[in-house]
C-alpha cells in the first residue's frame, strides 16, 4: 500500500492469498483452485466480496416469510421495514465509519437524543428561525463527535471507554437541557417533521426520511470506495502502525471520522423527529446497541479494515425482515430477540473465519 492512493479499497481483502490479484474496480478477484472444496471456495468469495454473506441471507429470509406469510411481501410491508429501520441504519452510517478504524461508538444515541432536544429548545424555547435551529441542532452532533475524538487522539483512551463515558455525559445534558419533558407534535415546526411526510408510490406510501437514508448510504458507499479518505479509513482500521509507517496521519483521520460521524448522527436527530412526530428526550435510548447491530450483522468486522457500508443497510434490513416476518408469523416478540442474537453471533462467527483465512 502507497500513502497516496492504493488501489485495494479492503486492505484485508488484499491478503486473502499470494495469488489474489486486484481488479479495475478495486477488489481482489481469487484465483480458484481446483483442489478448493465448495466450503473454501465460499469463504474466500466472503473475504473478497463481503457483501455476499448479508445479502444471501437477507434474500433467504424475505422468501422464506413470503411464503409463511402472504402479508409479508406487499410493497407495503418493505416500506414498514424500511421505516422502522431507518433511524438505526443510519446511525448504522456513523457506527460503520468508526468501526472500520478499529473503534466503536456506544454514545451515538445519546447524542442523537441531545441533537433534536437541542433543535426542540432553540426553537420552541428560545424562539430561533426553525431554519437555523435545525443546523444548530446539527452542529451540535458535530461538537459531540468531535469531544469523542478528541478523546480518543488526545488522551489516547480506547473508544469503548471514551464513548462509554461520553454516553452518560451526552445523556445527562439531554435530561438536563429538556428537563426531562418531550415537545409534542402540535408544538413541533412543519421543517422538522418534514422527513416523516408520506408520498405514494404503487399505492404504498413511502417517506422523504427513507429517499434521505438511501441517497446517505450511496453517497458513504462512493466516499469510502472513491476517495483517499475511505481508503486511509480502512488502512488505519487494518493496522494503525503500517498506516502510520505510510504516511497516514492517524490522529487526523481519526478525528475526522469521529467528526463526521456526529454530522450524521445530528442529521439522523432530524431523521428521529419525522419518524416520531414529536421530541422526546428518551425516543430510542437503545439505538445504541442496535446501530452496531445492523454494523455487525452487515459484514463488518469489529476489529475494523473490513467490511462496506452497503453491508450496515442489509444489516439493519435482515433486523427489520426477521423483526417483520417473525410478527407476522404470530411469533412473540421474545423469539424476534433471540433470533437477532443468533444473528449477531453467527455474523462475529463468520469475520472471526475469515479474519484466520485471510492472514
């Protein structure tokens, strides 16, 4: 790997085998062997196409609960799945970016929930131009994610402690700022529930929340795939001192990805008021665990340098379809968290097997 530019856009991906060679799009095509068995010829199709796994398995499950369920395949139904889905995909976004470089974020609710009660005050309270108010409120996910990653740089503490602390920090000034009350919807301007206004499309409705959640994922897809930055991403999250040996400037990048990643989680602040319909300081106190869900059941390894951010929308896809197809089958919710568990580990399962077969 050069400092400028590699072309590999997955440095694990790249040392598959002595025989993978990159292709024109950035991703090591495997020279099959005859003597691969079918076992190993899927596991190295995982490592160097990681989207596979997720996809497959999001496949399987939609025809499978088609066919149990005939309520389960109406373009209604996706659009529910979408809709439930969207507030922890997208914080999915932030938590894929972090995770990459080898970090995690257990603060990306708290400070989701202290971004939309800060646009509730200014603008409800203080009186602020609801335009203005929304960008405030934004800006301070930006501030937020950039006090984790100055936490992180600075004082060189490991990011689950640094946002385990910052979660309680984030959350107590969210209690603190809205006193604990929610602004229901009468009180709530028309700008901030614009994203949950419905449109229909072949008589099911869908959301500006929704079309806002897939053009964010498109545009990190092409970021990660396209630029340095994506690239000096994954080479800090495969190996901290080789990135540092070519010329990365860790600290900065980290700083950034941290920085970013609290631009999205103040926009996903917005994304909550339209879903909701109100603000409330504790709508979606468990995103937390449920964002790195969706990160983790998508393909992306925890140890970070692998993994795509098309992974985390399937990932928070097969939440909301196992979630969907489960409800509608007439199984308790009890079963829907057990499969999600068995989900989580089959996926940590899966990157621990290709982590080994990619050394």
């Amino acid at each position: 790997m050069n400092e400028n530019s590699p072309e590999v856009a997955d440095p694990v991906a790249a040392r598959v085998t002595p025989a993978a060679k990159p292709s024109k799009t950035g991703l090591v095509e495997i020279e099959q062997s005859s003597s691969l068995g079918p076992i190993q010829w899927i596991e190295r199709k995982m490592l160097s196409r990681p989207l596979i796994g997720p996809l497959a398995v999001l496949i399987i499950a939609t025809i499978v609960f088609s066919i149990v369920s005939p309520n389960f395949g109406t373009l209604q139904n996706y659009s529910l799945i979408l809709q439930q889905v969207q507030v922890i995909a997208m914080l999915g976004i932030a938590q894929t970016l972090i995770i990459l470089t080898a970090g995690i974020d257990l603060s990306v609710a708290a400070v989701m929930l202290l971004a939309q009660v800060a646009m509730g005050k200014f603008a409800v309270n203080l009186g602020v131009p609801v335009e203005l108010a929304l960008i405030l409120g934004i800006l301070v996910g930006v501030a937020c994610g950039a006090v984790n990653g100055l936490v992180v740089t600075k004082l060189n503490i490991p990011p689950f402690i640094a946002t385990l602390g910052t979660l309680s920090i984030f959350y107590a000034l969210n209690i603190f700022i809205s006193d604990g009350e929610s602004v229901p919807y009468a009180e709530v301007p028309a700008l901030f529930n614009w994203l949950g206004t419905g449109f229909q499309v072949a008589g099911a409705t869908f959301t500006y929340g929704q079309v806002l959640t897939l053009l964010m994922f498109l545009l990190f897809a092409y970021i990660l795939r396209n630029t340095a930055w994506g690239t000096h991403i994954y080479a800090v999250g495969d190996n901290i001192e080789a990135a540092r040996l070519t010329g990365i400037r860790v600290n900065r990048v980290l700083m950034s990805v941290y920085i970013v990643a609290g631009l999205i989680i103040g926009i996903t602040a917005w994304l909550l008021i339209g879903r909701i319909g109100s603000i409330s300081p504790t709508a979606g106190v468990g995103y937390n665990l449920a964002s790195i869900t969706a990160v983790v059941i998508g393909g992306t390894s925890l140890f970070g340098g692998r993994g795509r951010i098309m992974g985390t929308l399937l990932g928070a896809l097969i939440v909301g379809v196992f979630s969907s197809g489960l409800s509608l089958a007439g199984f308790d919710s009890l079963w829907q968290e057990f499969t999600i568990g068995v989900l989580i580990i089959g996926a940590v399962a899966v990157d621990q097997r290709l982590r080994k077969i990619g050394r």
